[in-house]
C-alpha cells in the first residue's frame, strides 16, 4: 500500500549583503549588546538594502531551491508565500516570484500568518499536493520586516532581519509505515483575542499606512512556551512519535530563551536544536526555512532524519509539523 505524501526535495535561501550589528543599534537606540543577548540571544541580524523587496529576495531563493533539488523552474504548479511585508497591497508577491522564474501555469498565492506562516504555507500546499489538484511546488517564506520596525523603539527594533528561505515540495506516492518520507502532519492553531499583543498599528483599510509594529514582550513569551508546546503534543499524538523519535527540532527564530525553553519542556536535547536567532534574528516566516537551509548547508540533516518545525506569531497564530527528510 502507497500513500500520497509532499515530500522535501530541496531547500534553499537568501539573506541581504548588510549585516546590523547589536553596537550599531547601540548608537541609534538606548541599548547594549550585553542587554539584547541577554534578553534574546541575537548577536546580529540582517537588513534589506533600499529597493530591495520581498519577492526580489523570494526569488533568490526560490531559485537556491530549485537548485538543491536539481529540478526546472517550469516544474512547478504551485507558489505559496507566506510574508507579512509584500510588495505591494496587491497583487500578490507570489506572483512576481512566479514571473521572475519564467512560470505561465499553475497558481502562486501570498498566505499571511506572521511568524506562524511558513508553517500554515507547507500545511497549505501539503493539502493541495495531496488533493492531485497539483503535483510539485515552492514554498517560500520572505520578509522585510525592517520596514515595519519604529527604530526609536529598543524593545522591538533590535529583535528582527530580513531574509528568505524555501523548499521544493514534490506529490508523491510513498510506501505506508514509519519509514514514509514526506510531511506527516501539521497542526495549525490561532486565537484572535491575543491580537494586541503582537501587531501593527496601520494597514489599508484602517489608517491607509504601513504602520509600525508594536508588542507586548512579556505578554508574548508568556503564553509562547505553553502553546507551542501544546500543538506540539497534538503532532505526535496524530503520528505516534514522541520527543525521543526526533532528529532535529527546527523551531521559529524569535528568541533563544523562547526555542530553549519549548525544548525543555518537550524534552528534546540541546544537541537536536537547530538555532540561527543568533545570527538572523527574527526573520518571522522566513525564519523557519533559513534555518532548515542552515542545518542542511552544515551537512547536519540526513535522508531518513525526522524533523519537528513550529512556530508561534501575532493575531496569535501558532503552528507544528512532523516530516521525514
């Protein structure tokens, strides 16, 4: 007996050329080093040049991507972005992605999540791949959030990047059983009561301005270790494993003392946990596929490894997948 499974057939990424350090910051807002890795573990991060968009940094890759798997562009079908920053209020960024890459057929889409994107974009193009509506696509997650961040604000301008990151997802028939590649489940989780706790304070329809993002630290880390560790469990209660059957712990970037705390509590070794917070920052839906593209470029993943991604964002939105590399 087969199954039809999305399986990972390559991940790629890109990060901007300009790297913003903790003792630059220091010479704009009223802060440290010492003070921001203390708080976050992030030593670095890096920002968009001028001009530089979202789809411009999808694309770039989409195409490292594309060329891990070893696969043409004019294979794919299906686009899913997820990115809280686009070009453009419409039309999506998904589709400049889409004709940058010289693709006439199929359908490209942006999906907005915040941090928890990139997790509800796979989730979103697994159930698509699975339906046969499509057979193979990219799914990408990019941000700017640089444009969005009040550089007068210390407790939230030293906290993000900018970056992008993406797989290749091929529809496959799998043999049934525990050896199966592919995505085996996601979970995806929101609770729009928690909404002013992480958000912007603009958009079309409100102020007619991109706004700036505003949050409620304590608030945030407070409720972000219970819940990603409860959708956590629901993952392997939908599949059978457990903590211990876990490879590699891919967790959203947001803030070290948050990725080690989720992983006490869900007794995964330190050794399992892939981080990048230190280096990236928080590149919210990007976050997730720089650092699977990270731990693959370090040779740290390998065929048969069972990966854990989640990840937790505003609104709030939270989310978890299980799959076989």
């Amino acid at each position: 007996m087969t199954i039809r499974r999305s399986v990972v057939l390559g991940c790629g990424s890109y990060l901007p050329s300009h790297v913003l350090t903790n003792e630059d910051l220091a010479l704009k807002v009223d802060t440290s080093d010492e003070w921001i890795v203390q708080r976050t573990g992030i030593h670095e991060r890096r920002i968009a040049a001028p001009g530089e968009t979202t789809s411009q940094m999808a694309t770039q890759a989409a195409r490292s991507a594309l060329a891990h798997a070893r696969v043409e562009a004019q294979s794919i079908d299906l686009i899913v972005l997820a990115t809280s920053t686009p070009d453009n209020t419409f039309p999506a960024s998904a589709v400049s992605v889409q004709a940058d890459l010289g693709i006439t057929r199929g359908a490209a889409f942006d999906l907005q999540a915040v941090c928890s994107g990139f997790v509800y974009a796979l989730a979103t193009a697994d159930a698509l791949l699975r339906s046969g509506g499509f057979s193979r696509a990219l799914v990408i997650g990019a941000e700017t959030f640089s444009r969005l961040l009040d550089w007068t604000d210390r407790s939230t301008c030293v906290l993000f990047g900018d970056g992008a990151g993406a797989v290749v997802l091929d529809a496959q028939d799998q043999p049934e059983g525990p050896n199966a590649r592919g995505i085996l489940t996601t979970q995806l989780r929101s609770d729009g009561r928690h909404k002013s706790k992480l958000y912007v304070d603009g958009g079309p329809s409100s102020t007619g301005t991109v706004g700036h993002l505003r949050m409620e630290g304590r608030e945030v880390f407070r409720h972000a270790v219970a819940m990603i560790t409860d959708v956590v469990e629901d993952a392997f209660k939908a599949t059978g494993y457990t903590s211990a059957d876990i490879d590699w712990f891919i967790p959203h970037q947001a803030n070290k003392r948050i990725i080690d705390g989720s992983a006490h509590k869900l007794g995964i070794a330190p050794a399992k946990i892939v981080t990048t917070v230190d280096r990236h920052g928080n590149t919210s839906a990007a976050s997730i596929p720089l650092a699977l593209a990270d731990a693959l470029a370090e040779r740290r993943i390998k065929r048969g490894d069972l990966l854990l991604l989640e990840a937790m964002g505003g609104g709030f939105t939270w989310g978890a997948a299980l799959l076989r590399w």
